[in-house]
C-alpha cells in the first residue's frame, strides 16, 4: 500500500498535480489557497517532471495564461478563490467557448465582495449556473477530504480532456486549510509532444504540410455559425450529465429524511445523520460529487420513500434550487445554512432538521 | 506581344509569400494590417519556421489575423495576449511565439498584462500597431490618441484635462529590465517596410536566443477611423505621429 | 476516563473503538498548529485517522490561533466541532472562547500563565501545566508546546510517546532531527508535571 501523507488539502492539490502529469500552474495569491502555489514552488516540479509553474501578476493572467497553454494541448491549471475566480469568469467563458480543456481550482471563502477569508459555498451559482457570459458550462468537481483535493486534479483532467471543457474543482477553506492522511497515487509522467499531437489533433502544435493550420478561438462573426457551435456545446453538456454523475450515499437504505450536502457540509452532515440516528429519526445523506453534471434523477429517485429534504450549505441557500428542481415538488425541501465564513456545526445541522421537521 | 507571353517564370519579380492565406483580408484600402501581415508572414517563410510558430491574436481589428498567416493561431481576450503567450513559450519553449496587439489592446486593457509579460523576459514577440484610436469599434479614443486629436469619444479633440496624456508605452517597455529588443518602426513606404521587415526578423531570432521580450512597435494609420483617404492619413500620421512617437530603436541589447 | 474504549467483536477479532477530539487555543507563535500537527502525526504512527483544522488568516501573526484535532480508528465525519472532549487553553482570550465547548466530563487543561479568570465549570476535569515555566527552566522556551502535549498525553495517552517520536521523524525535516531528544524531553517534563486542578 501506498504511503499516507498529512497533508493540507491545498498541499494535495499541488502534489495531485505534479503526480498526475500536469505541465503547467499559474497562479496568484490569495487566501485561503495559497499554499497550493507555495508547495508547487517548494516541490520545484521543474527540476523533476519539467511542470511549469508561474506566479502571475493577477489572476486574470492566470487564467489567460492557462488559456494559452491549454490551446497547444497541456495539462494546465490554476486556483484561487471566490473574488479571484470573479475575476477569472472572462477566461472561464473564453476556455469554454474555445473548448478548451483545463483544471481551475476555487477554494471558496465567504463573500459578497472581498468578504471574509473563512470557509463558504457561495460560488455554487457562478460555478454551475455560468458565472461568465455566454450559454457554457463547467465540469465541476466537489471534493470532501483532501484525499479527494489530491484525486480531483487527475479525475478534473480526465474529464476535461475527455470533453474539451473547463473542469472546476469547487473546493472551500475548511477542505483547503483542513490536514488529512492522503495517499499518493503513482507518478504518471507528462505527456509527450507526440501523445500530443496524436491525442489532440486540434492542438497548436505547430502547422505542418500534412494538416491544416490549427485556430482556437470562441469568435464567429456570423451568428449560424455561433448558434451551431452552442447548439454542438448543449450536445455535449447533455452527454456529460448523462454519463459523468457522480454522487456517494450514507445510510439512504431506510432513510424517511434526507440531507443533500456538498463539499465540507456533507462531512458535517454526516456527524449530524448519525446525532439523528442516535435520537431514532431514519435520516440519510447524499452527497454531490459532481455539481455539473447534477445528480437530480438520483435524489428524484429516493423521492417515494421520502418524508422530506434537508439541503445544508455554507450559503444563503444556492444548491436547494436544483434540489427542487430535481424533486419538482414531490417533497418537501427545506434549507439551512450559515454564511459569511460561519462554519455550522453537526448540532446545528440536527438542531436546524427537528425544527424544520418539527421533531 | 499576347500577355501570356510576359507571365512566365524567368519574368517573375515578386511573389507573394505561400504563408500569407488566399483568403480575401477583412481590412479597409489604406489600413497598413496587410502590409504588416506580410511583413510576418516573409520573417517566417524566410527563416523556415512555419512549422514552429504561434501567433496570438487580440480583440480589435486584427482579431481575424489567423485567417491570413498560414500558421497555428490562438485568439485571445481583449489585452490577455501577453499571458497567452507567457505560457504558450514557456510550456513549448521550441515554439516561436508572437502576439500582435492594437493599441487599445496593449495600451490600454492590457497594460498589466505587456507590462508584466516583458518584465518577467518571456522569450516572447510583441508588435504592436499603433493607430491612435480604436478602429473596429468605430474610432473611439485610445490610449495614444494624440492631444487634440478628433476622435468619436473626443468630438472636440483629445483634452489632456478630461482624457489625460497619449501614453507612450513603448518608452516604458524600453525600461524594463526584461526587454531585449524595443524599436518603434512604420510601414507607410517600401523603405521603412523594408526596416520593418529586418526588425521584426532580429525579433523572432532574439526569441530563440533566451534574451529576453522583443518588442516591436508599429506606427500606423487608421484612415477609416482618421476619416482620411489612405495618402492624407499617411501625411497626417508623418506630419504629427512622427514627431511624438519617434521612429528608431530604443533600446538593442 | 477520557478514552472510552468499547469491545466488541468483529467475527473472531477483538477491536476497540476509540476516537479522540480536541481543539488547542492560544497566542500564535506559541506553536498551538504544530503541537496538533505533531499530534495527528503520532496518530497515523498508530495506524489511525486523523483530521487537523486549524483557524487561519491573521491569527498567524500574533492574535489568537486554534486547531482542531481528531484522531479515530475509523473514518472521520465532521472535522468541525461543536464541542469537544478535550480542550487545551493556553492565553486568556482562548480560556474566554473555548471553556464552554468542553463536553460534560471531558478534560480542560491549561497554562496558568497570564491566566486571570480561570476555570469555573465544575462539571469537567480541569488540569493544569505551568509551561512557560517549565520551558524557561530546561532553558528552552521553544519547548513550551511539548511540554504542554506531555501533559495531555498523561492524562490521555491515545498515543504512545514512541508514536510521538516516529511523528516527528515523520514531520520534521532532516535537519531538525537532532532537536527530537530534547522534544522528548520535554514531553516528559510535562508529564511529570501537569496538576490536577479539579477531578471528576
């Protein structure tokens, strides 16, 4: 077995990138993520695997900096956090448009504005409804451990490359900040320029007499053509969301309740699903891995032996929409949640399920 | 004599560079775009590289340049070209890596980014056209646009009070430690294309040499946007583009 | 008793069952995040699974820092508490903050240093551990957070101090290894040393 590490959630993303063969980084300070860059720096992955890693002067370089290396083809990636990644939304529909694969990581912490530097989730609508202009998406990933900081960057390219779209890993500053035992993949080397010419066609990797010059760009003057490549675009998320889902359960068998939870909430939900079950209430979890593509026909399909829904978030309630959706009124679904960097506790959460429910 | 008896091999005296596309260019009569495209087009025919050059376009009139350059493209965000092209030489330091930037684009919007960009000596190609105005969003006023210059944002010409000074970013550049390379050149005559065309060679070579950002700057006419006819726009830029963005080098090392 | 071990019988093998929380509290600089960091450490040494939450943000500099620690034989859920079976109080405001989260039962140990309201609630166990003090005498004021970790381990040795020790030659980078003898040290000097204030 592979050695476990402690490590910092921010800490596996940095070795998550190295170990999975990423060739570049670009980023900006900024809390609570930082230490994703300073571990890169620290590794010196140039030295090893030849990644590429470059502290931009804003993160809006940084991201049009991961622009740049994506079109020839690269595994690339940034991070930040919430205003950071505000600043980042031009980019992000800029790489959809131009389908691009890449990783952009958000550590998010409690907003609007600058905020608070605590944990929050209130970037859900900015990472799944759009948040840049335009009819795009992302693929976004919502880890619950570091082992999942670490994971995500290789399951993020994966997918990205697989589809040719952003894949944003929606983490916040409790799984940022959090130390855990991770354990380490094996070291997948980088791809070579020839895996990349072949893999990538579309890559510019240089215009030679057997192809085509390659173009990457998200303009078409003439509108048919822009309506054809968004009608290809909604092709695509429709395969996504019917072949990417990926959720995980706790104690749904026999659940009469359930708490819908992601990221760091689902973690304390589950302390809170067990504080139910010692009381002798029948609740379960799920958990959204993928925020785009949604698991709504997974929480639709517990419906029938549901009595009601409880979804948790670290915001003003954003998630709780598409948890209605999902259900379309079949059940109830109610709401709590801290925000402006409150971290709720387990109690909260059971206190919060036997009001709402009038236990 | 029948024509066809002129159009033969042994008579030709110029042709046109295979690099340069077929496509018909977008450009109006009298905008020197074309003239620089060719220009780049010439560098990479003649040193062989077609093969190993990107080139990134900016939001502005040239945002179409990859349908004219017969090589591999990307297009960037308004101003984002100096990040672009930051990562694209740095993750494919084999690669010949050029941005081609307006006014607005470089001056303006994306001031952080050039700036940064040839601070940090990215092995990179900037040019940079400089017409003194915003020519695809119909002749508003840019960064450079000269005081008392008419403009559709400065009606009653360019007010340093209301609009601030044109900004001759290229002096900054020269500055900064990064650069290697930054000269001001022109395309309005064969003689100065001809200096264009030696400048943006030792540019591309510099490129592969790890010495830093070369930076080449074009000063130019709009005469869409000047609402003169391609000689009087000529004229008009000689007679007040000259004296404040002075042609020549500014800095060689 | 702080550790409840439940047996009980999976098939033929015996296991215990054993989960540890805890938050630590005081100034930043007096090592507060690594003395949980070390903690955790000792736990994977003992096969364990271990979270390490600490506050974060300007608190580094000076202010007032806490982490939150939990160690358990099987996977944790919440690495968030609401309250907690031990907390280790070491400046005032932390003493102000943190009194209250102790479970019914559970353990508040604490420095008396710069203390000036000191523990009230007589539903817990209270113990304390003159650090500063002890830190100066071995003539090593950096040892102050071992100390303090001694003296919880004598109160809850949930982790053996050979698994302290394995953790720091985990942790510690290469060139710190020489200072682990006195860390040990000093981790006995707390053990020796910590008082009962109030017993349940």
């Amino acid at each position: 077995m592979a050695e476990k590490i402690l490590m910092k959630g921010n800490e596996a993303i940095a070795h998550g990138a190295i170990r999975c063969g990423a060739d570049g980084y670009f980023g900006y300070p900024i809390t609570p993520q930082s230490e994703v860059m300073e571990t890169l720096m620290e590794e010196k992955p140039w030295e090893t695997t030849g990644m590429v890693v470059l502290q931009a002067e804003s993160e809006t370089s940084s991201i049009n900096m991961v622009y740049g290396g994506a079109t020839t083809g690269k595994k690339v990636m940034t991070s930040s956090s919430s205003l950071g990644i505000s600043l980042m939304a031009e980019g992000l529909s800029y790489l959809a448009g131009a389908e691009l694969p890449c990783v952009v990581v958000n550590v998010m912490r409690g907003g609007p504005g600058l905020g608070t530097i605590q944990p929050g989730q209130a970037d859900y609508f900015q990472a799944v409804k759009g948040g840049g202009h335009g009819d795009y998406k992302m693929i976004v990933l919502a880890p619950a451990s570091a082992q999942d900081m670490y994971d995500f960057v290789g399951l993020g390219f994966d997918l990205a490359f697989k589809y040719r779209i952003p894949a944003m890993i929606l983490s916040d500053g409790v799984i940022g900040q959090m130390m855990e035992k991770v354990e380490l993949g094996e070291m997948k080397p980088r791809r070579t320029a020839e895996e990349i010419r072949e893999q990538c066609p579309w890559a510019l990797t240089g215009k030679t007499s057997d192809r085509n010059r390659n173009i990457i760009t998200s303009l078409a003057l003439d509108p048919n053509v822009q309506e054809r490549t968004n009608i290809r675009l909604q092709e695509k998320y429709k395969a996504i969301q019917e072949n990417e889902v990926r959720y995980t359960t706790y104690m749904v068998e026999d659940a009469e309740y359930l708490f819908v939870a992601y990221g760091s909430m689902s973690r304390i939900c589950e302390a809170a699903v067990d504080q139910a079950r010692e009381a002798g209430y029948k609740v379960g979890l799920l958990r959204p891995v993928t925020l785009f593509p949604y698991p709504e026909k997974q929480i639709c399909d517990l419906v029938p032996q549901l009595k009601g829904i409880l979804t948790v978030e670290m915001s003003a309630g954003q998630m709780v929409e598409d948890v209605r959706l999902a259900v379309n009124g079949k059940v109830p679904v109610e709401f709590f949640g801290r925000n402006g960097g409150i971290v709720p506790s387990p109690d909260e959460v059971y206190e919060a399920f036997v009001k709402l429910f009038n236990k | 004599m029948d024509v066809n008896d002129i159009i033969r091999p042994e008579n030709m005296v110029y042709a046109k560079t295979p690099i340069l596309t077929d496509t018909v260019m977008h450009y109006c009569p009298g905008c020197p775009h074309g003239t620089v495209h060719k220009v780049i087009a010439e560098v990479i025919e003649e040193m062989g590289i077609q093969d190993k050059t990107i080139g990134i376009s900016p939001v502005g009139c040239a945002v179409l340049a990859y349908n004219y350059i017969d090589i591999d493209w990307e297009q960037a965000a308004h101003g984002r070209a100096p990040a672009l092209a930051t990562a694209t030489k740095r993750l494919n330091p084999d690669k010949y890596v050029f941005t081609y930037q307006g006014d607005g684009d470089l001056a303006s919007i994306g001031t952080a980014e050039v700036m940064h960009a040839c601070n940090r000596g990215e092995n990179i190609v900037v040019i940079f056209i400089n017409n003194a105005i915003y020519g695809m969003t119909g002749g508003q006023m840019a960064p450079t646009t000269l005081l008392g210059q008419k403009t559709a944002t400065t009606p009653y010409g360019r007010d340093a009070k209301l609009n601030g000074y044109p900004l001759k970013i290229t002096e900054l550049i020269a500055q900064l430690e990064g650069t290697c390379y930054v000269t001001r050149q022109s395309a309005h005559n064969p003689a100065a294309v001809r200096k264009l065309k030696k400048a943006v060679r030792k540019a591309f070579e510099n490129s592969m040499m790890d010495k830093g950002t070369s930076f080449v700057e074009v000063v130019s006419t709009c005469n869409s946007g000047w609402k003169l006819s391609p000689v009087q726009a000529n004229k008009w830029m000689e007679e007040n583009m000259f004296p404040f963005y002075q042609l020549g080098d500014l800095k060689d090392r | 008793m702080l550790i409840i071990p439940v047996q009980f019988s999976v098939g033929m093998k015996k296991w215990t069952k054993m989960k540890v929380e805890l938050i630590i509290a005081g100034f930043g600089g007096q090592g507060v995040l690594s003395m949980g960091k070390i903690l955790a450490y000792s736990g994977i040494m003992q096969d364990m699974e271990v979270s390490w939450m600490p506050s974060y943000g300007p608190e580094m500099r000076g202010g007032t820092a806490n982490v939150t620690v939990i160690l358990s034989d099987k996977k944790i859920g919440s690495p968030i508490l609401g309250k907690c079976d031990t907390v280790i109080v070491l400046n005032q405001q932390s003493m102000d903050k943190f009194e209250s989260y102790v479970k019914p039962g559970g353990l508040l140990l604490y420095d008396p240093n710069g203390i000036t309201r000191h523990p009230q609630r007589k539903d817990i166990n209270v113990c304390s551990i003159d650090a500063a003090e002890e830190s100066a005498r071995m003539g090593n004021l950096k040892a102050f957070n071992m100390i303090v970790l001694g003296a919880f381990l004598k109160k809850n040795p949930v982790v053996s101090l050979e698994s302290v020790v394995k953790g720091l030659q985990k942790s510690l980078p290469q060139r710190h290894h020489h200072l682990i003898p006195m860390n040990e040290e000093a981790i006995k000097v707390g053990m020796d040393k910590v008082v009962d204030v109030n017993v349940l």
